[in-house]
C-alpha cells in the first residue's frame, strides 16, 4: 500500500526537516516536525533522487520482530533509522511487532502485513524470514539477524543470493575464527571436551554447531552434543553439559541467548567456561565472543530497503550482506570470576 502525499506549492519554499526515528517500542515513525532553515547539505539531499520520491510517496513498511533480545531490538532500531534518515518521518510508517518467540505468532503478523498490502516487510530473525517467505511471494522481504538463508529457507545449494522477492543480511562471525578463539583460550590439552548447547528447533544454530564440531574436531578435541528443544528442558540440557565438559559453545541462537540468565546461574558455579556466537549471550553467560554490531547489521538492511523501495536495485538480485567488522570481546565479570587471562587484543563487554 503506497501512500500519496500531495506536495501544495505555494509561493514560498516549504522547508522540511528529516528527524531521527523514536525509541524501538514505538509503532510508528510519525511524529510532529518543525520548520528549520535548511543547511546546504539538507539541500543538496533534499533535491536527490531518493529524498525526492519520498517527498512525493510515503511508505509503509511492517516489521517483524522474532523476539524480544538486545540485539534484535538494535538491528530493529538500525534499520528504522537508517528509512527515517532517507525518507524523513513523514514518508515513512512503519508497523512494528514483536512475535515473543512464537513461529505461529510469526505468520500471524506477517498475514497482518500481507493483508494491508505494505510495500515491504522486514523479518527480524530466522523464524520471522521463514513466515514471511511462507506469507507472500510479492511484498518485498528483507531479513535481519538471519545466520544462513539458506539453512533457513531450505536451499539446496545457496550461493548468496536467495532470489524471487527476499533479501537481507547475515549476523554469521567467521565460525573458523570462533573455534579458534574457544583453542586459543582453553587448549585442547588442557580442555579436551567440548559442549555444543544450542536449540534443536533452530536450523541456523544446528548449522553453526556443525560447522564449528568440524574445526574443533581438526584440532583434537572431542565434541559433544546438547541440544535442547526449548526453553523449558534448558536447564536440564545446559547441567548435564556443565558437568561432562571442560568448556561449552552456544552459536548464535536465540531461544539460548533469551535465557542466559539460567545458563549463567549452572555453568558459572561449576566453572566451565563459555564461548559465545554473538555478544548479548557472551555478556548474559559467556565469557568471550567475536562479535559484531546488530544496530550496524540492521541500518545496512535499512540501506537495502531504500534501494528496493525507490527501485535502485532488484531485490531478486540482491545477494545477502554481511557485517563488515568483527571485534573480539570478553565478558570482565566472567574472566574473573573464573581465574581467565584474556589477551590484549581483546575488548571488555561494558557491564
């Protein structure tokens, strides 16, 4: 559904100012403006293409949100931004919910989406791609938060670009360079045994799980697997691994990085050691990442939806993007309490 605003010429110039977009919890970017003077370089944007076609059409855009988490509620927040920045608060809408979790929840929003005709959705996590995909074949579709699109939309043989009417961008850190953080910090001489504890009903977490098992495994640990189906046998599955093995890594995963509360509460006390997939589990349990920047991640899928929105680019033919910088993090709290040296190349998560 396009909007039309009709532009009133009058005999003087109209100057409009483009604010940033409210906090994440708001469900519209709608919001009152003042006149300013414009300064040369809002001049020069105003009269781009870009800014031009927004001036001319507003834009609806539904977002889905997997579930609430840090991280996915910076990518969120990046994304709005970066739309609000190109289109001005008045030419753009977004509506914005969050799934709590629920896949069916998911599909329900997405229907909501389709059902309105908005002119692009934006499917903030695996669960929220897969509904979308499934919800329409027409509306534009850009996913965020997303580790593997095509683990995720079960294509055999992905090479980057998914096609048809989807896009996005990837949250996946290099997973050699990870398992060669978790062999740099504890040797496999001195910490044999491996936990790998993520969540069997996310198909981008068990791919990380597999991909990481064969590294580790080249180097001469023995790897072995937790995997639970939901929060609910979590502290089950997350004890039972505290107390087999040496060290534990939870890839990017979101039922895991929701509860890092009950994971921190078993494996902290038992002294085993955590290597985390992203930042908001190192800093929940963890106590070194390599980690990325998800509100960085979501302002370049914001990018993309500009393209897409002003037909720039073909979202068909657009392969997935991925974060451009990576930075090797540690938890302070954790380091500590578990006796751990960590190397100058590092930097401290912010408590």
């Amino acid at each position: 559904m396009k909007k039309r605003i009709l532009a009133a010429l009058t005999a003087g110039c109209l100057a409009v100012s483009l604010a940033g977009c409210g906090g994440a919890g708001s469900s519209s970017a709608a919001a009152d403006t003042g006149e300013a003077a414009q300064t040369p370089a809002e001049t020069e944007t105003a009269e781009s293409p870009a800014a031009g076609d927004a001036a001319a059409a507003g834009y609806t855009i539904g977002i889905c949100q997997q579930q609430p988490h840090e991280a996915l509620d910076a990518a969120t927040q990046g994304f709005k931004d970066a739309l609000v920045e190109a289109f001005g608060e008045d030419g753009i809408t977004f509506d914005e919910q969050n799934a709590q979790g629920d896949s069916n929840t998911c599909s329900t929003i997405i229907n909501g989406f389709v059902s309105g005709g908005y002119d692009l959705i934006m499917a903030n996590g695996s669960s929220a791609l897969q509904a979308a995909a499934a919800g329409t074949a027409d509306i534009p579709i850009l996913g965020t938060s997303v580790t593997e699109y095509g683990v995720a939309l079960g294509i055999d043989g992905f090479d980057g670009t998914v096609g048809g009417n989807v896009s996005g961008t990837s949250d996946l850190a290099p997973l050699d360079q990870q398992a060669q953080m978790l062999a740099d910090f504890f040797p496999a001489d001195q910490y044999p045994t491996v936990g790998m504890l993520y969540c069997s009903a996310e198909p981008n977490s068990a791919y990380q799980v597999e991909q990481v098992t064969g590294y580790l495994t080249e180097m001469g640990y023995t790897v072995e697997d937790y995997s639970f189906s939901d929060s609910n046998d979590l502290a089950t599955i997350a004890t039972n691994a505290s107390t087999s093995c040496d060290v534990i890594y939870i890839p990017t995963d979101n039922t895991a990085a929701s509860n890092t509360e009950i994971i921190q509460n078993i494996c902290l006390p038992a002294g085993v050691p955590i290597i985390a997939g992203e930042q908001g589990i190192c800093s929940g349990c963890g106590v070194a990442t390599l980690s990325i920047s998800y509100y960085d991640l979501g302002y370049a899928t914001g990018e993309m939806a500009v393209k897409v929105l002003t037909g720039e680019a073909d979202i068909s033919a657009m392969p997935i993007e991925y974060a451009p910088n990576f930075t090797k993090m540690y938890n302070p709290g954790n380091c500590e309490a578990l006796g751990i040296t960590v190397p100058d190349d590092y930097v401290a998560i912010e408590e």
